[in-house]
C-alpha cells in the first residue's frame, strides 16, 4: 500500500484558527459536536465527479481526518462535474490534488492519501481509523465497491453512497449490522458484468425519478460513459455530507438501507421508501429485466472494473 501521510501545517497557514475558521456552524453545533467532528476520520474511495466534492463539503464542515484513495488522473472529460478539474490539474492524479484541496481549507487537517487502486491487498488498512466510509466510486467499478462495502462491514463501519442521477441525487446508507451492499442489490460473484449493473442501477434509485427525462440511447455503457451533472454532483455531496453528521454525532434516526432516498429538484420531486426485500422485491426484479432487456437491444455489453 503506498499511502501518503500528510500531517504538518503549511507555515502559510500560521494564523489559522479552527475554531474561527468554523464558528459560523453555531449553533447549527455546539462546541462538543464541532470538537467530535473534529476528532473524526472520513474515508472516501473515488475522488472524481461526486468523490471530490464530497471531500470539499467535509472539510468545510471541520472533519479533522481523511483516508483518499484514487488511481486515476484529471482529464478534459471531467470538466463538466468534477471538483478537481481544472487546466493546472490536468494528468495530475485526482486523490493528491484533492488532498491539496483539503489542505487548503484546513491546514491542520490529518491526511493519508492512496494514489493507487483499492484491493484485497490494501483495503483493510485504508479503512484502518475510518469511523464513516464515503462511496465515489465510478458507476462501473462495481467489483471495487463490492471489496470496499464488504471490507467496511467487517471493520464495522457505516457506509454512504450518493449517485448522481441525471439532474438529481438518490442516496443510501449501510449500517454494519444491517442489510448488507451485496444483499441489498442482490449481486452474486457468478452475475454476468451487465445484470449486476442493472441490479445496481435499479436498487440505487428504485423510483427512477430521471428516467422522465433521459435518453437512453445516448448512454454508452461500453465505452464506460453515463451522464452527470454538476449540479447533481453538488446536491449528492449535500446529502452525503448530512447522513454522515448524523452517523458521527448521534443525531437523530439514521434510516439504513433497505430505506431509501431519491431528490430531482428539476422535477421539484423527493421521494423516500423502505424496499422490502431490496432488489428481490418482485417489482425490483420486473425493473431489472426490464432494464437487461433494454441494454442488450442496445448493446450495452460493458466489463466491470
């Protein structure tokens, strides 16, 4: 595992105050929430479209700790939604950059970054100190986000996922000793590559509320391309960031997966549930071949990563 530690304070920052650089949360928090966030550690897999404004949000909520990890670099592609896009990141690698990001905002913020691929080899330390696991992992890399829910639920760690869907967001969370990620979308080692994506696709958001509105013809799943948005990307970071509060300070009734959420203000729509069964509901198995059978008709055989 080559892993970045990044702790010291930039000589920069020499009259950075924590708690002037945060005080504007009161009395959104008081001063033992504020102090218990940040004695907090956040791990994020995936620092592109929703991975690095997820970062951005945390940062600027005082999350004192962060694990990175991201093997890929900026490209012109990810202009359109990607926090860390920009002409001077260009074939930069995403999870660096962004750690630079986080430094900016905090400087005392405590860093381990992984420049690298997740796997069997590296996950369990990444997720070493994590008390709230954050999903940015690209739609495709299912494969990954298999290992790393799996990885969490043995570490007993809480795991929040918020997919950008079309101009919207749907989002889930995954308790430890709840519904498990592999039970929930009902995905087996033995799947074929495009029937989990569809199972993963229909569980994420079991309303659909973007499928008004999208052309499916346009989609290339071969290519591993979707639409995205950055305003989706925003509104995803949003409701990320709240479950993760929620889960960190104790607030409230956090409402596990098989719960749902999904929000698309272009739709001015929000709509929640409790899926029973998660994807082996019998509607959710409709939804899926539905699904299946449209993405063969129009070739989308893809491979997972």
């Amino acid at each position: 595992m080559i892993a970045v530690e990044t702790n010291e304070p930039r000589q920069m920052a020499a009259t950075w105050r924590y708690a002037e650089a945060f005080s504007r949360h009161h009395p959104l928090l008081g001063d033992s929430e504020q102090e218990r966030l940040r004695q907090s550690c956040i791990g994020i897999v995936g620092l592109g479209g929703v991975g690095g404004i997820h970062l951005a949000t945390l940062a600027r909520a005082g999350i004192g700790a962060f694990h990175l990890a991201d093997p890929d670099e900026f490209e012109v592609v990810n202009f359109n939604r990607q926090h860390g896009a920009s002409v001077r990141t260009l074939g930069r690698n995403k999870a660096l950059v962004m750690a630079e990001e986080a430094r900016a905002i905090n400087p005392d913020v405590r860093l381990r970054t992984l420049p690298e691929a997740i796997t069997a080899d590296n996950v369990d330390a990444f997720l070493d100190g994590v008390d709230v696991l954050i999903d940015g992992l690209d739609f495709f890399a299912l494969a990954t986000r298999r290992l790393v829910y799996a990885a969490a639920r043995r570490g007993g760690i809480p795991v929040v996922t918020a997919g950008p869907l079309g101009f919207g967001t749907s989002w889930l969370v995954f308790a430890p000793d709840g519904m498990s990620f592999d039970r929930y979308f009902d995905l087996h080692d033995d799947m074929p590559a495009l029937d989990q994506l569809a199972s993963f696709a229909v569980g994420l958001a079991p309303r659909a509320l973007h499928a008004r509105y999208l052309d499916f013809s346009a989609i290339r799943f071969r290519e591993g391309r979707l639409p995205s948005a950055a305003l989706a990307c925003h509104l995803c970071s949003g409701v990320a960031a709240a479950e993760a509060l929620r889960l960190l300070l104790g607030r409230g009734d956090v409402r596990c997966a098989p719960y749902y959420c999904q929000f698309d203000p272009y739709l001015r729509t929000f709509q929640a549930g409790y899926l029973r069964g998660g994807n082996r509901h019998p509607l959710q198995r409709l939804k899926r071949w539905w699904l299946r059978r449209q993405a063969r008709r129009l070739g989308w055989e893809c491979r997972l990563t």
